[in-house]
C-alpha cells in the first residue's frame, strides 16, 4: 500500500478539520503494512478520517457494521444454498463476505463498533492478522493480497452492548487513540458540516455541547454531532417562530434552548446517581451559558463556559426544589422566572 503524503494531506484538509497528526499516525501505519484499532468516544472522526484518507488514496474500501448479528458466515461469505443443493459445494457457489473479499482484492476493510462483534466473529479474524490467511471450509485457504488491510473503530466508554475484546486480538492491532477536537477545531467542523454563518449560534451550540462532556452528573455527553444537529434544528426553527437568530436576543436564545433540548439531551449518559433527567441538565447549561455569565460578559458572545458550567454555588442553593424555578440575574435587577415568561424585556440587558 502505497501513499503519497503530499496529496493526501491536500485532499484531506478539505473535508477533515485539523487532525494532521492523526491522519499521519493512521496512514504510518497502514503503509508500515499494519492493522490497527482507532479509539474514542462517538463522533471524535474516526469514520471521517478513514473515509477521507480512503478517497484521497484511491485504495479499495469494505465497510462492516459491527453488531451481535454480525455472524462469522457474515463475514467470511457463505455457500448460495440454492446452488448448492442443485450442484454441491462448487467454488463458483462461494458468495465471498467483505473479508473475504476485502483478502482477495487487497482492500481496507473498517469494521465499526468493534466491541460489539461477538467473540466467534472476532476469532475469525486471527488468521488473517497474523497469518495473512483464511480456511474457508469448502473452499480452501484464502490469501490476503499484500494491501489487505484492516482498520477497526471501537468506543471504549460505551458499556451497552459491548464487549471486552480478547488480548489475541488487540496484540495483533496497533491502536490510536481519538479524543474530542479543540473548542476552534469543533466550531470549525459545525460551521463546515452546517454551512451555517451564524457566528453567535455556531459558537453557542459548541459551547452547550462541550459544556454537556463536564456536567458532573454526565457521564458520556455528546459529541459535536450534537452541535452540529443544534445549529440545524435551530435554523430551521427560528422562522417557523418568526425569530431573526441574528439579532441574538431573548427570542433567539429561547429557540436555541429548544434546539438544544431536541439535539442534546438524548446524546447524553447520566451517572446512576443523577436524580434529573437530561433535558433539566441541558436547560441548566443553557441558563449558565446565557444568564450565569460575568456581569462584564452580559450582552456580549462570550461563549468561555466551559469555567462556569455549574452554576455558581450560591444561586443553586438559592433555587428553590420543586415549582418555577426563580434565578436572579443580577442582586439589584428583576429576576427572571422560568417556565418562560413573555418573551419581551424578561432579561434586563441580555440579549
Ligand atoms: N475533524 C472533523 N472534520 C470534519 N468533520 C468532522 C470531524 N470530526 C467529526 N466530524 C463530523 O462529525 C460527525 C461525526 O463524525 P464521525 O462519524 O467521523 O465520528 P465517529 O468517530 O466515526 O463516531 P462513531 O464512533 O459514533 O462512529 C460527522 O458528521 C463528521 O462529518
Ligand atoms: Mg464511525
């Protein structure tokens, strides 16, 4: 397998933010003639980056969704039952599965969710690891071609429906771990993915989403998937409510706080203890990011929330535990009641 840097690192910047490092590391690897196993939460870009360096090489490419269901037969192929009973076990009645084919054509084979393959499909990949071979029963040995190459993607924090993949597998892998981008790289993939040029929303939406991964009663929050969803929702929302999103104000606050409901509060994993469900975590991150800030930052984008994520200590003590919920803006202001009010002049300087 034969990868030439230069055009890659081109194609590749266009549709991948940031991530030089990773794609080196990846590609390293796969002309050193290895297999490896990329690592990390959902949406960190693992199937982005394969598929972008898959396109930029031009190397043949078989994807495997990774499940209980994904039987050994599955992924070596299986005799047409029809033929075989009419003419018995032939070559020609051999339907390859994508190892086998990916073996013989000298292609990458992605297995995504790995952890989710059952322990008899995963052995079925041994062989081939090590030995760049399969017995196929009634078929013989098949020989890997000298491209062959497998790129597995697992999420190590998932514990639903995974499983622990045994050492003889992982010995035989190298392995990269994918963690989330920086607040800028994240704003960069939303505004990509989204085309949206909305500053404000953009940066707000991967504020709330980041802000999800440090609640301490998350313990898996969302990927930037989430902020990607939120611009989306959001943009399509606000007309429908005859809000201008552009003018940043109470009324475009309150659609980005239903858009964030709708696109965040099911990417997010509780901790056993939590006693809220996730949509009172998203409308609580919501009042931080807009209404918790410094006073000096009122009025102001300033999307640095990820230092005052949980409300300040005294105005949770404050808040009362069950009924409207009353939070003061500020000690010689109004104060601001939710369930929402009238949308107009709630909130005394914000907006
Ligand atoms: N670095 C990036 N550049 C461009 N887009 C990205 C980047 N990271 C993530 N995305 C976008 O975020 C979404 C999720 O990315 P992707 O599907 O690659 O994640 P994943 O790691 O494969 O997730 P999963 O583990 O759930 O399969 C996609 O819409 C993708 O386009
Ligand atoms: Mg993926």
């Amino acid at each position: 397998m034969v990868f030439d840097f230069g055009s890659i690192d081109q194609w590749i910047s266009a549709d991948v933010v940031g991530r030089r490092r990773e794609v080196q590391e990846i590609v390293a690897a796969l002309a050193a003639g290895r297999d490896l196993v990329l690592e990390g939460p959902p949406g960190t870009s693992k199937s982005t980056l394969l598929r972008a360096i898959v396109r930029a090489s031009g190397v043949p490419f078989l994807m495997v969704e990774g499940s209980a269901d994904l039987t050994p037969a599955k992924l070596i192929g299986y005799h047409n039952p029809a033929a075989t009973l009419a003419h018995g076990y032939r070559p020609e009645n051999f339907q390859p599965g994508p190892l086998t084919e990916a073996m013989q054509r000298g292609a990458l084979l992605y297995i995504e969710e790995f952890n989710r393959v059952p322990d008899d499909t995963l052995n079925v990949l041994l062989g081939p690891l090590a030995e760049r071979a399969l017995v196929v029963p009634r078929v013989g040995v098949v020989r890997a071609a000298p491209d062959f190459r497998l790129v597995a993607a697992m999420n190590p924090f998932d514990n639903v429906g995974t499983l622990r993949v045994s050492q003889s597998i992982l010995d035989r892998l190298c392995r990269l771990a994918i963690g989330y981008q920086s607040e800028e790289e994240e704003r960069a993939i939303v505004r990509l993915r989204t085309g949206s040029a909305n500053t404000w929303l953009v940066d707000a939406a991967v504020a709330l989403a980041r802000a999800t991964r440090e609640h301490p009663e998350v313990r898996m929050g969302s990927s930037v998937r989430g902020a990607i969803d939120l611009v989306l929702v959001a943009e399509r929302l606000a007309p429908l409510r005859g809000v201008d999103l552009a003018l940043a104000d109470n009324a475009a606050k309150d659609v980005v706080l239903d858009a964030a409901l709708l696109a965040l509060s099911g990417r997010m994993v509780l901790v056993e203890t939590a006693e809220r469900p996730p949509e009172a975590i998203v409308r609580e991150l919501w009042e931080n990011l807009f209404y918790f800030l410094p006073r000096a930052a009122r009025g102001h984008y300033v999307l640095d929330i990820l230092n005052s994520v949980v409300a300040p200590p005294r105005a949770r003590r404050r808040r009362p535990p069950r009924g409207p919920v009353v939070m003061p803006v500020r000690p010689d202001a109004e104060r601001v009641s939710y369930p929402k009010p009238a949308r107009t002049g709630c909130v005394p300087g914000a907006g």
